[in-house]
C-alpha cells in the first residue's frame, strides 16, 4: 500500500524515482569534518543540505526545465574514516573512482573542503588535461597544518600537486607565503568587486580548459547570506553574482566533477541550507543544458 500524502524521499532533491543506470549525475555524501579547526559541524552539512533539497520546486523558470529530468542519483552516506585524514582522503578517492568507471560526473557533498582532494585525486587518474575552478574565501594553499597534509587548510596545495591548471575565485583570507607564489591564478575578493558579471566570467573561461572540476566552499559566499560556515570570512559573494558567472563560465565547458562543502547547519537557520541546495541544483542545470 502506497501511503497518501507521503513526504518526498530522502535523496538530494527528494527525487519520486531514481535510476543509476541512465543517471548522468551521482551524488557521494561526505559527513566528515575531522580536521575543522574553528567550528565544527559540516559533518551535518550534507543531511542539512539533502533535507532542504526535498522542499524545492524542481522546476527552474531560469532554465525553463525541470533541471532534474537529466538524470541524478543520491548515493548512501560515505562512512567516515575516524583513522587518519590521509586514510579519508583514499577512501574518497575509491568510490569517486567507481562513479567515473561508470562514466558518470561525480558530485560530492560535505562536510568539510578536504573531500575536495580525494575527489580530484580519482578525477586526475581519468582526465589528463582539465583545470580545478575553486571557489573559497580561502587560499587553502598551506602545505600543512594540525601536523597533517590533508586538511581543510592545504586543499588547493594538494591539488595543485594533482591538477596544474587551478584558478581561485573569491579568495579574501591567505597567508604571506600563498599569495607571492600563487598570485596569478586567484581571482581575489578585492579585485571581483571592481569587475562586472561578465569580465569576471572572462577571466575565469580565459584561465580554465575545457573540462572543469569545480570545487565549491559555501564560505565564499557573503555572510550575510551564508553564516552557516565553519570558518566565516565577511565581505564575500553574492548568491546571484555566483549563478551569473557559473551560468557563463559553464556554457562552453565539460564539467566533468564538482564538490560543494563547508555548510555548517545552525539550529533553526535553515535558509542557508536551502541556498546551498538551490545553488547546486543550478549549477547542475547550467552544466547539462544541451
């Protein structure tokens, strides 16, 4: 017996019906933020975000089209690996590796920005020439911290070593040693604000090849709209500048993985978790408009 007035399913998007098979998107959930060193909480980040998803219209009028109807499936949660972050990191690395043998595009939800390296660790293994577009209040360029390597701090160092084509999009917050050696490839906060829509999406198309991976710390978006970060950084993006410049910027790219992290739900706040959700339901319909 079916049960009237049900409530819609617990997958990204509360999806009626899900296909792996003729899916094109797949969907990892990550409830990991071990290595968080301000406030913790992102491990709830993707049940937050899955749960806002099953209250929107799934009709875009941006788009004219049920952004859904291409095709996405909304994998169990990935257990956390408690061992090691290099150990969490590999894990990642494994069952983004799976999605990619069955010719699908990865998309990983957070949890804490560390996902992001074991993602375009399996990525980099299938796609020899792609750029990383990073968007982040944050450089994420130290080399360590906390002792370890693999940590929300160091992404971008790591995947440097990985990818040799990354651009940083929104940065406002860098240490010294970051910001002399990687000047060139960061479009920084100071900078975004004296550009209009479609300078910004230039410089970015102008920078990146054609297969992108998209990397996205919700913490680059201002915090008026976002304050459900673990790391907040004031003065950031806005949440229509952001869907301007992905909609250009993704026109004429393959996007070929992307990853979404850092919400860290606060009780009773929840329109930052709809945005979240919102903002990756756009992007994948800018990606798949064909």
């Amino acid at each position: 017996m079916k049960v009237l007035n049900s409530l819609p399913p617990y997958n990204l998007f509360g999806l009626e019906e899900q296909d792996y098979a003729k899916a094109r998107v797949v969907v990892l959930p990550v409830p990991y933020d071990s290595t968080s060193t301000y406030r913790t909480g992102s491990r709830e980040g993707p049940h937050a975000i899955i749960e806002a998803s099953r209250n929107m219209e799934l009709y875009s009028e941006e788009l004219d089209r049920d952004i859904s109807e291409i095709g996405v499936y909304t994998l169990e949660e990935l257990a956390p690996d408690f061992g090691s972050p290099k150990g969490m990191v590999d894990r990642i690395a494994r069952e983004v590796t799976l999605i990619l043998e069955d010719s699908k595009v990865p998309l990983l939800i957070g949890g804490e920005h560390t996902i992001a390296i074991g993602s375009v660790k399996a990525v980099a293994a299938f796609h020899k020439d792609f750029s990383v577009l990073h968007f982040d209040a944050h450089a994420d360029s130290r080399d360590e911290l906390n002792s370890t390597k693999y940590c929300h701090a160091c992404v971008m160092a790591r995947i440097r070593e990985m990818c040799g084509s990354c651009y940083s999009v929104g940065v406002r917050s860098t240490d010294r040693k970051s910001h002399k050696e990687n000047r060139g490839s960061v479009l920084y906060m100071e900078e975004i604000e004296d550009l209009g829509i479609d300078d910004i999406a230039e410089r970015i198309s102008k920078s990146t090849k054609k297969k992108l991976y998209i990397t996205f710390d919700l913490d680059v978006l201002d915090t008026g709209i976002m304050p459900n970060t673990g790391t907040p950084e004031p003065g950031g993006m806005g949440f229509n500048q952001v869907c301007r410049i992905l909609r250009r910027v993704l026109s004429d790219k393959e996007l070929i993985g992307m990853d979404f992290s850092e919400l860290c739900p606060i009780p009773g706040l929840t329109a930052p978790n709809f945005l979240a959700a919102k903002l990756i339901y756009l992007t994948i319909g800018y990606a798949f408009r064909q």
